[in-house]
C-alpha cells in the first residue's frame, strides 16, 4: 500500500483512514520504505549497450555450453536442476561402473560439478554406442494405484506437506529400462577430432568393452495443478499469479545397478577424471571416496545450488539448495532405492517430508 | 536443408536473439546491479557475467530470460557486496556521488556514512528478501518483481515490508554492534 497506489483503495483505505493504530503502523512503515529508497538511490549508470555486446561477443566463455537448461520458467528450475543432478549422477554412475564389477551403490554423496565437468562427462558418451535392451517407457497415470501395476512397488505417500502445497497430484511410473554401452577406440578417436582434440588414449582393453545398466522401475509425483488454466490478461500474456507449475516432486527409483567387463575401477576412474574440463574440485572429491561401487554420486552443480549431508531415515542423505533461495531438495538411498524431494519449499520442509514419507 | 545446414541456422537464430535480449535488458542487468554497489563500472562487470552465464546455460528464446536476468543481477551483486575486497572502493564511488554535491561537507560524510552502513545490512539479509529490496528500488514492477523471485504477485507487498523491516532491523544492530 505504501507505493503501491492500486492497493490504497476500498475498505482497506477507508479503515485506515479511521483507524489510528494502522496509521501509525502504515507511518513507521512508509518511514522505513523512503529512507531505504533515499540511502539505496545511486546516480543512473550510463552504459553503451553496442559496446558492452561487442566485448561479451569476444569473451570466449560466452559460447553456449553443450548442455543446457531447457526452456522452463524459473519456478521449475530447482526441481529441474535436481531432477538434472540426479540424472548427471547416473551418467557418473555409469562411468564408474565400468569396474568389471557389479555396480551396486548403497549409499550417497555429493561430489561438487561445475558446467566445464557435465561437459567433459557428456563427451564420454561419443566414445561407444548405446543399444537399449528395454526402452525407457514412460507412463503418465492418474492414480497411485496405476503407477503402482507399472512400476511393481507402492507409489510412495507424503505427508506433513507444508501449507499451501497443492494436494493435487500427477502420476509418473516407468518400468525397469536397461541399456549396454560399447566403447569403440575408433569413435573415441572421431569424437576427439571433431572437437579439434587429440584422441584421448583409451585404457588397454577398452576397446569393445561393454557395459549394461539398469535403472528404474521408478515413480514420480508431481504436486500441483498443472492442467489448471493459465490466467491471461488484456494483452493476453499470462499472468504471475496463475503459475500452475509442480511446487513439489517426489522420486522413488530402484538403485541404478551396473556390470561391465575388461577394465578394472581404478583405471577407468582415472581415465574419467583425466578427460579436458574435469576441475580439480570434482577430481579430488571422487578420489576421496573410498569404494565407488558402493557409492552413488550426487553432483551438486557449485555455481546454482549447495550441498550438506543429512541423516533421512536413519540413513545418510543429501539436501540440495538452490542458491536462488527458492527450492530445496533431498536425496537418498535406502533399501536399494534412491528416493528424492524436491521443490519450491525451505529446506526444513524437503527434509520433513523426506523423513516421513512412506 | 540438411543437417549441417539446419544445425548453423539455428545457430544464428540463437545468437540474433540472445543480442536481442541483450539488447532490450543489458540497462536494466546494470541498473540492478548499479542500485546494490553504487559503483557504474562493477555494476557492469556484475552484468557481462549475468549475461555470459545465462547465455551458456540457457536459450534466449526462454520466456523466462527476463525474470532470469533480474534475480542473476540482484543476486550476483549482492555476492559481491558481500566481497571485502571491494569495499573501499565502493564506498569512494558513493561518496563522490553527483547528487550530495549540493550538501555541506559534514552533511555528505552522514549520508555516505548511512549509505554504505545500510549497503552493509543489505549484505547481511537472507537472499530472498534482499533481492526484492534491490529489484524494486532498481524501479522493477510489482508483477517483474513476483518474476523475477519465482513468487505470486499477491505476496510482493508483503515480503517488501518484512524486507525493510528486517533491513532496518539489521542498520541498527550493526549501529549498536
């Protein structure tokens, strides 16, 4: 009401007008409000937008990365840049794998990225080909009890939702999906060429080592009224009050599980981890890790979200931030599922609705 | 057209519309950045990061970009209001500002004083209430505002008041500290 005029009318500006303790309120208030305005009031900055471009044009980082976010709009984005981690987190799984061994993680940490590392890691996978033994089929339902005969377990069942959490949900549910990557020293070398890079020197016994992973089966619930229509005014833009965006989403996915033949953990671990891009911050963090089969990663891209160890359930998580101070999320394993929550709610909330789901 | 073709077309689609964004936003990235540090220059290095950082990650095409830009400005320079190095040059820019010109030498020194003591505070609050302190001071509408943070326009008002309550709040303790 202070400077918002519209707001200044009606029974809200007649009560004031009469009401003696709102108008000193609405005084001390105004007060606050033009003595910030006064003190944060700078002289107008005078800029030379031609200019300003063309220096960005010549700033090398400017170049779109390989991998970007798709066009959400900013409330999405932190249960987007979780749902991403989780997914980045499989890539990492998938490389790590690569043991000779039955991947098999009972556990989570986070490992810190940065856009340079998810680039470096999507490289990898110009280094084989992918064949699908069951295609990734996912099914949007409208009930727990379908996404229950899709995925074969209960869909999981929230409670404790902070206040204003819409109660409605939609229902994803995939099956398992499995899917073998072949390494080929021919395409790694290819690849390389085509970035303008030598051929990375593949690991002895690399070459037509293959390897299957499993994820899922999974299910998703994603809170809110996405089907609401969307509020329009005059001009006919949308308007911000009618978002109908996902404000929570909950996972619960059996564990990724992965076999692989040929190439010892140590060695592909090292091959990973010396690709161009990879900081030394990721380096560092997976070589501190101490059994990597066991483990599965949870990349916390550094520049838009925050990472803590928590206790959920009794077992060790992780809780996300999102550096914007608008999302939140957690993820963790448990009785070979990785469960996560994530949306626009505090942090406080994810991990209270992670420890009481069922 | 084959690939090769498409693919390079829709490059320069991209590139047209990201000078484009830049183009219609970069004043306003450096007004929000410029209403946090007070100092034209910094502000507009806080700006190019924005800028280049959202370019990497994302397509200017978004409907988002807008609102992207203006939580990346505020939130970028308060990060480096929150950078001691900075500080006293910041604090110089503020008090050679054109407008106090006008005041007695011992009026200037106050209103300087006051300025980078509540810039100080404005480091110290919480990310969200901050961000809409500057985004509105940088002459953001309610509604860019309610964009901008990702919340309903219903809720600008209110977090606006508690902003400048905890603010003010936040001036006094480090006056009494």
């Amino acid at each position: 009401m202070v400077d918002d005029p519209d707001a200044k009318v009606g029974a809200d500006a007649a009560h004031l007008e009469g009401c003696a303790d709102c108008q000193a309120r609405f005084k001390s208030i105004a007060g606050d409000a033009s003595s910030i305005a006064t003190l944060l009031a700078v002289p107008e900055a005078e800029v030379d937008v031609a200019k300003a471009y063309a220096q960005i044009s010549r700033e090398p980082r400017s170049q779109p990365a390989l991998v970007r976010f798709p066009a959400l709009r900013p409330v999405t984005r932190p249960a987007f840049a979780l749902v991403a981690a989780v997914l980045v987190g499989a890539i990492a799984v998938v490389a790590f794998a690569f043991s000779g061994l039955l991947f098999k993680p009972s556990t989570v940490k986070p490992v810190p990225v940065t856009i340079a590392d998810v680039q470096a890691l999507s490289q990898l996978s110009e280094y084989g080909t992918v064949s699908w033994t069951k295609q990734p089929d996912l099914h949007v339902v409208t009930s727990a009890a379908d996404a229950a005969a899709v995925a074969g377990f209960p869909a999981p069942v929230a409670s404790g939702l902070p206040k204003g959490v819409s109660t409605t949900i939609t229902y994803a549910a995939m099956p398992q999906a499995q899917a073998t990557f072949t390494f080929s020293a021919a395409k790694a070398a290819a690849a390389a060429a085509r970035h303008g890079k030598t051929a990375p020197k593949l690991p002895a016994g690399m070459d037509g080592a293959t390897m299957t992973v499993t994820v899922g089966p999974a299910i998703g619930e994603v809170y809110g009224n996405l089907n609401a229509p969307t509020g329009t005014k005059a001009d006919g833009s949308s308007t911000v009050n009618d978002i109908n965006l996902p404000q929570l989403v909950l996972a619960k996915s059996a564990a990724p599980t992965a076999t692989s033949t040929q190439v010892s953990v140590t060695t592909l671990e090292n091959f990973i981890l010396s690709q161009p891009g990879i900081s030394p911050e990721l380096s560092n963090a997976v070589k501190a890790i101490g059994d990597p089969s066991t483990t599965l990663l949870i990349p916390v891209p550094v520049q838009y979200a925050t990472a803590t160890t928590v206790t959920v359930q009794g077992v060790d998580g992780v809780a996300l931030g999102d550096n914007t101070g608008v999302g939140s999320g957690v993820v963790w394993l448990k009785n070979s599922y990785v469960y996560v929550v994530a949306g626009s709610v505090k942090q406080s909330d994810a991990i209270n609705i992670a420890n009481n789901l069922k | 057209m084959n690939v090769q073709a498409r693919r390079m077309s829709a490059s320069r689609t991209d590139d047209d519309a990201f000078e484009a964004l830049f183009t219609s936003e970069y004043a306003r990235v450096v007004r929000i950045a410029n209403r946090v540090l007070a100092d034209s220059h910094e502000a507009e290095d806080v700006a190019q990061e924005v800028f280049i950082d959202f370019h990497r990650l994302h397509s200017a095409t978004a409907d988002y970009a807008p609102a992207w830009l203006h939580r990346a400005a505020a939130h970028a320079s308060l990060n480096r209001l929150r950078g001691a190095r900075r500080r006293q040059k910041r604090e110089l820019a503020q008090a050679l500002e054109e407008g106090d010109k006008t005041l007695d030498p011992q009026k200037q020194a106050e209103l300087a004083e006051d300025r980078r003591r509540l810039r100080e505070a404005l480091g110290r609050l919480s990310p969200k209430p901050a961000a809409v302190l500057v985004l509105r001071a940088s002459g953001l509408s309610y509604a860019e505002v309610a964009q901008a943070l990702g919340v309903g326009i219903g809720q600008i008002g209110t977090l606006l008041r508690r902003a400048e309550e905890t603010l003010r709040k936040e001036v006094t303790r480090g006056t009494s500290s």
